[in-house]
C-alpha cells in the first residue's frame, strides 16, 4: 500500500480552502460526487501537482444481502482510473433492503447501518467483497462505521469481525477512530479491543473526524472539532501500527481555513509524537473470545441462505427505521427512535443541499415541513427524486386543507417543481402528472373533510 501522508476530505464547500493548505499529501472525495469526464478544476489543479487523490464511496451497501450492483462497481472503477487513484475505499455497511422476495417496497436509508456481527453477515459480506475486488482495477478498502443501534444476538466483536474479514479476502481496512470514540459512548465498546485484534499490515488509512454529545448520545456529525477522545485513539493505533495516511474528515459547518491547518497540525503532531505502549500487545484478540474456524470459499458461496435470512433481518430493521415497521425483537426501541429521527434529519440536511431552493422558498417551514413528510413516505430512489416528491407533498398538503401557501410561496413552489419535473415545463414529467391529478382532487374534495385515502397520500407499507 503507497505512503500517503496526512490527508483531508476534499469538499466543493472547501475546494479552494484545501489548494491552500499547507504540508498537505492527499484528499478524499466522496465517489459519487464526482463525474469523472468533468473533474471540478479544484481537483484537476491538485492532481497536477501531484497530490493523491482517492474515491470514497457511500453508496455501494456492500454488507447488504444483495450482490453488489455491476454499475455502482463500475462506476467506483471510473472514478480510480479517472483519478489516477492508489485504491478505493468503501464502508462495512448496508444502506438500502427491502423488494422482492421481502414483502416490502425497496427502501433507501440515505445513511450508513451497521450488519450485524454472525456467521451470516459475515458470510455474504465477504462474498461481496470478493464480487468488488474482482470488478475494480485497484485494491479495496472497507471502513467501520459508527451506529447507535446494537443488533441483538451479535456472535463476534467488532475486531474480530474485521480480522476474519481480512482473512477470509484480504481486503484492506480504513479504520475511522472517530466512528470507534461514538461505539464506545454510544454502545459501551472498547476501542482498544477492537485495536488489538486488527491483523498487522491490514491498515489502509485512517480517518478523524469530530462530533458532538447531545443527550447522552455521541452524534459523529463530521461538523465539530476533533475532540481530544478521537485523538487519543488515533494515538493508541499508531502503537500498535503504522497507517500509511491519516486524513481529517469535515462535511459540514466548515470552519476557516486556520482552523482546518490547527486541526491538521494536531493530527501531525500525534503522528509524529513518541509511541506509547499499547494496552496489549498487538496482534491478540483481547475480548474478542476464542477464534472462530475458517470456511474455505466454496463452502461460503454454496450457502445461499444465509442471503435470505440477512436480507429479512436488515428489512425489518429497516422498515421500523423508515417506515413505520414494528420495532424487531431485540432491539432497543429508544435507541431505534434516536436512530430514526438522525435518520430523518439528515434526509432533511441532503436534500437541502442538493435542491437549496427549496428552503429558500419555505424558509423557517422547510424543516418541520420535510420531518413530517418523511414521516409519511420513505426514502426509496435518490435524494434529487425526493426533493420533487416533498414539494408535491407540500402543494397537495395545503391544498387538501383549504389552507394555502401565501400566493408567492405557492407560486415559487410550484415553479420550481414544474422546471425539475418533465422535459416540457408544467405538463410533461411522471412527478407533474401525479402532482396535478393530486391537486385536481384535493380541490373536487375541499368541500367535505378529506381522508387520507381521498389525498393519495398512505402511511408506507
């Protein structure tokens, strides 16, 4: 694996900020932020001074039960070629469940869900990771990731799942310190156990990133400064080894520039400081128990019902998530509560990103507006798509209470979803015709009390 050095996350938000910065090796970028035939010039200038730079995807759900899509590994693979990049980076996570052979409609989390830690989760994550490594033209890295919820009935830690991983694929590991600070104020986890059983020479990098306590519970937010908890890990790893990179991530309330050169100087300094010794020599499982026996590949491929039974366990967790499901057994159902309204608040924060009008038009409204739309339906294709579905839902909302918009509001509003909607402006488009099919209703409706049936509108299945 090629020395990278001391990296940051590379965001447009920041793009000249990071051109900047001093003493900087390489960036991250979000792969799916990116169109490989049209690099941001920010990156074009990086990459010609020769600055590493490397895709990190989001959305491949490679802990999901399902193969991984031959588009999205396609996709990654465009962007390494296109970058130049050393490898690709990805998350031990699922992302979307649900669809045939489920009983549920597709469902899209638009966040990162921790797989549970069984022999089954396992089993079909490594199959998937083998279907990655054989369709990309570089190596693979996978992260850990942070979660609030704990699965019931977990059969192994944290660490020694990520060692088996390793064994079983050779897969490389990014290890976020910052997401093992949250397990351990969120979920009592030991960051050193799940240190120790890391197999020497696994580390592709590591990133730090900050957050914040809010009752009780350690939201990783990648919007705070590095707290000195994370720091403190990332000490505790360079004992025990040697990462070729270290990068800050920061996604959201961007600081100036000093500050981002601050937290990168405190990141160096760790690195550089003298190693102190580890709590347990590296290498050893710690609590992770006895080590569990390898399974040649053929006998992992053959077992197809471990897919069914991931897929069934992941939807229900899901479903009670998004969707209004009955809360699975075992599961703590504040925690789930806590997990779903995050979930529901950074659909609210991405969409406002990816169609800022929005709350420019509805102003102080947007936020409750969109938490009780999400409420109402599920996240199911891509944000921009649900942008257009929450502004119909608003249109229709006023409308079926005989309570409208203020005239220039409704009219913004309605302007807005008439240009995004269909190739000819306020009649063509599936979105448009559901939109005034809805209102043509809701008006024909307004004289008696209307009922969810009569709106179109339905609680998620």
């Amino acid at each position: 694996m090629p020395h990278l050095g001391t990296g940051i996350g590379w965001r447009p938000e920041i793009a000249h900020t990071v051109e900047g910065l001093p003493g900087l090796d390489w960036v991250e970028v979000v792969a799916e932020n990116i169109r490989p035939g049209r690099l941001p010039d920010s990156l074009r200038r990086l990459r010609s001074r020769g600055t590493t730079v490397v895709p990190h995807g989001v959305s491949l759900g490679i802990g999901g039960p399902e193969r991984p899509a031959p588009d999205r590994l396609a996709a990654l693979a465009e962007r390494a070629e296109a970058l130049g990049a050393p490898l690709v980076t990805e998350h031990i996570a699922f992302v979307r469940a649900g669809g045939p052979g489920t009983g549920v409609p597709r469902l899209e989390a638009g966040h990162l869900l921790p797989v549970p830690r069984t022999r089954d989760a396992l089993d079909v994550l490594c199959e998937n990771v083998r279907t990655a490594q054989d369709a990309l033209p570089v190596p693979l890295a996978l992260e850990n990731i942070a979660a609030l919820v704990r699965w019931p009935d977990e059969e192994m830690t944290e660490g020694r799942f990520l060692a088996e991983l390793v064994e079983r694929t050779g897969v490389r590991l990014l290890i976020d310190v910052a997401n093992l600070h949250t397990n351990h104020v969120n979920r009592g986890e030991d960051p050193a156990a799940v240190l120790d059983a890391l197999p020497p020479g696994a580390l592709a990098y590591v990133h730090v990133a900050g957050g914040v306590e809010r009752d009780g519970v350690w939201h990783d937010s990648h919007a705070h400064p590095v707290p000195p908890a994370v720091l403190g890990i990332l000490a505790e790893l360079l004992a025990r080894a040697e990462p070729p990179g270290v990068l800050l991530e920061r996604d959201d309330n961007f600081p100036e520039a000093a500050e981002l050169a601050r937290e990168l100087d405190a990141i160096r300094a760790v690195t550089a400081a003298p190693r102190p010794a580890p709590s347990r020599p590296a290498g050893v499982p710690g609590t992770a128990g006895p080590r569990p026996e390898r399974r040649d590949r053929t006998a992992v491929e053959s077992a197809g019902g471990a897919r069914t039974r991931v897929a069934a366990a992941q939807t229900a967790l899901l479903s009670a998530l998004v969707a209004w499901g009955p809360v699975p057994a075992g599961f703590d159902p504040e925690r789930l509560r806590v997990q779903s309204r995050a979930l529901a608040a950074k659909r609210a924060d991405v969409v406002a990103k990816v169609a800022p009008e929005l709350p420019d038009i509805l102003g102080a409204r947007y936020r409750p507006a969109f938490l009780a739309y999400a409420r109402l339906r599920p996240l199911s294709g891509g944000h921009r798509w649900d942008a257009l579905h929450f502004a119909e839902h608003v249109l229709a909302e006023h409308a079926a209470a005989g309570e409208p918009l203020e005239r220039p509001v409704r009219r913004a509003l309605a302007r807005w979803h008439r240009e995004r909607s269909g190739p000819a402006p306020g009649r063509g488009g599936r979105a448009a015709r559901l939109l005034r099919a809805q209102l043509g209703a809701f008006r024909r409706a307004q004289a008696s009390p209307a009922t969810s049936s009569e709106t179109g509108l339905r609680r998620p299945v």
